[in-house]
C-alpha cells in the first residue's frame, strides 16, 4: 500500500465531484499525438473541504499532505491544517504545496501559525514544500465533464520537483516526484518561470500575431519556433551559470518543453495561455524577471525582443489612456539592462505592430 495523502483540490464542481471520487476510482488519460492511454486509479477517497472534522482526522492520520486549492484559497485550509496537526503528537508531517505561488511555504506557514495561535510551537515538526508543476493538462470540455466530471487528462511529462530541503518527515516513495538537496529549489522555480512559462507565453503571443489559434501549431511555425527557441535558449544558459546545473541538463528541459508545446492532442489554445499579459508582464515574472537573469550574464538580447513582443499584447488590451505609462514602465524595467537593450527594445515593437515582421524581431534577438 502506497503512502497516505491528505489532498486537498480545487472543485470544479465541488460536491459533484466528492460524490464522484468517492465511487472509489476514476478515469486518468495520458494525451498526445501517439494517441490517447486511459487507466483506472483506483483506492481513492475524497471528502469535502466543509467536513471539517473529516479533514482533521484525514490530516492527522496522513504519511504528507498536498495542496492544489489556488494561492487564494490557502486560508480556507489553515484551520483544518492547524487541527489536524495538533491530532498528531508531534509526529512529522510534510505539507507539499502545489500551488501558482512563489511564496507558498511561506504563505502557508503564516497562516497555519495563526490558527494554531499557542500551539505554534508544533511548526517546528512541519514542513512546508514549495513545488514546481509543469505538467500541462488540457480543459475539459463542457461535454467531458457533463458526462464524467472526476475524469481527467494530462501530457505524458509527470515530473514534480519539490523542496526536499525543506522536508521534515521521510522523503515520500512516490514515483517521479523530484527532491534533491544539492541545489536550491529556486532553481526549479526560475527554471518553471523562465523556460516555461516565457516559452509559453511568447509562443502564444507570437501565434496571435500570426493568426494561429492553438499552441502546438504555433510552435511548429519555424518563424515562431525561431524566436522562441532563441529566448528560451538565453534563459538556459543564464540559468546554468546562476546555479550551476550543467548546460546540458537544462538544456534537455528546454528541449523538452519546446517538443511538449508540439502536442496537438493537448488542443491548447493561443488565447488561454496568452490570456492576462498584465500578470505575465510584472517585475519578476516571466518576462520581465528573465531579462534580469539574462542580462546578470550577458545574454539578454533574445528576450528583450520577447518582452516587446509580451508589451505589443498588453498594449492591445490596455484603455488608450493607460498605454503610455505602462509602456515607458515596461521600457524602463528593460533599459536597466543596458542602454542598447532599450533600443532594441523599441526596434523590437516597432517590428511587431502593425504587421509582425519575425524576420527583423529574429535579427534584433541575435
């Protein structure tokens, strides 16, 4: 018998789906272009997030706990956590937080504090673990979960890095979840943040530029393919030198992840992985924090190019009013790494709008 897992998961429909798992099994589909692979898993359970005192006993009784609520919900779960770790005596309890937030261990660990009020002391045998989710799962359609709401779909990809040095417990036997403790979890968050979801993004803003509506088909377009790979293959190799993983290895992942945005089977829409370039533009995020971490060792032409490509987006849904502030903000956050990147910045808009000319954009991100 595998480990037991306190989860705690986003509804789609809340009290459908806890009757739905709570059958004891449901449908997992694997997805790509080789064609669909269905499982059954089974020995599931599930209870609803209102059943507190369920939820306590499930926490108290778990080998580690794993969370996938969204970065606001966290709170809901701080007291269940909190009464559940009071119902174990002491025992260690490893909480891993697959969660869309930077910050999640600290977050978390915050709240749980709080409702533990005197008995904060019982943190001290709990670790919070940061996680880094890089599987991409398509949506379901209003039909697929009208006739099985508890089935789900996913790419092939299944690795979960977490931060084993933040464990307290024993290391879980789960396959492919991913904890080592010779390198920083940071560099799987920047890896995630600045191959990834950069990859990502550019791809789907590019695609709309070309009148693609899916990701896999944008991506193989060579022009956008072209330009992708140069931005991703700048953020390899600053994310090499800032941690020291070998070249290789993070490049395999870039590799990776450009032949998994190919999946068509996926049906990833250009809009939904585009959508909130506001968000996706923020100091920090995937844009804006990977021409910081290029241009700390010299390689940040490629996305530079990509930000204005990123800015092109935002300006497009932003009121005529709001685009000449946010536009000199995003240029001055690019201008900090160097008065040439600036430039090639504005060149680099002025390619993309009215008519994307990808042959200038590529030659700017050399």
């Amino acid at each position: 018998m595998g480990p037991r897992v306190a989860g705690a998961a986003e509804a789609l429909s809340a009290a459908g789906l806890v009757a739905a798992l709570g059958s004891g099994s449901y449908r997992h589909a694997t997805v790509s272009d080789a064609g669909s692979e269905e499982v059954s898993v089974e020995n599931v359970d599930a209870i609803l997030g209102s059943r507190s005192e369920a939820v306590v006993d499930a926490v108290a009784a778990a080998d580690f706990v794993a969370t996938a609520v969204g970065a606001a919900n966290l709170r809901h779960l701080a007291s269940a956590l909190a009464d559940g770790i009071r119902g174990r005596s002491g025992r260690p309890l490893d909480v891993l937080l697959a969660e869309n937030l930077h910050d999640a261990d600290e977050v978390a660990r915050g709240l749980v504090a709080e409702a533990l009020g005197d008995d904060a002391h019982l943190l001290g045998e709990v670790g919070f673990l940061r996680t880094s989710i890089g599987r991409m799962i398509p949506v379901p359609t209003a039909e697929q979960r009208a006739a099985d709401v508890s089935w789900v779909a996913v790419e092939p990809y299944r690795e979960l890095p977490y931060d084993a040095a933040a464990a307290k417990a024993p290391l879980p036997d789960v396959p492919d979840l991913v904890g080592r403790t010779d390198l920083p979890f940071a560099f799987y968050a920047d890896r995630k943040l600045y191959l990834h979801n950069l990859g990502h993004a550019l791809t789907a803003y590019l695609g709309g530029l070309l009148g693609h509506t899916e990701i896999a088909e944008a991506i193989e377009d060579p022009r956008v393919h072209r330009l992708v790979n140069a931005a991703m293959s700048a953020a390899t190799q600053a994310l090499s030198c800032e941690y020291g993983e070998p070249l290789e290895a993070v490049a395999a992942n870039r590799d990776d992840l450009l032949a998994r945005f190919a999946n068509h089977a996926l049906h990833d829409s250009v809009e939904r992985v585009g959508r909130d370039p506001r968000r996706k533009l923020a100091p920090g995020d995937r844009f804006l924090g990977a021409v910081e971490l290029t241009a700390r060792h010299g390689l940040q032409a490629p996305v530079s190019v990509a930000v204005a490509v990123g800015t092109d987006a935002l300006l497009k849904e932003l009121d005529p009013n709001e685009r000449p502030n946010a536009l000199a903000a995003l240029r001055e956050r690019v201008a900090a790494a160097g008065p040439a990147e600036a430039a090639r910045f504005d060149a680099a808009l002025e390619a993309v709008s009215p008519v994307a000319d990808l042959e200038r954009l590529a030659e700017l991100g050399r």
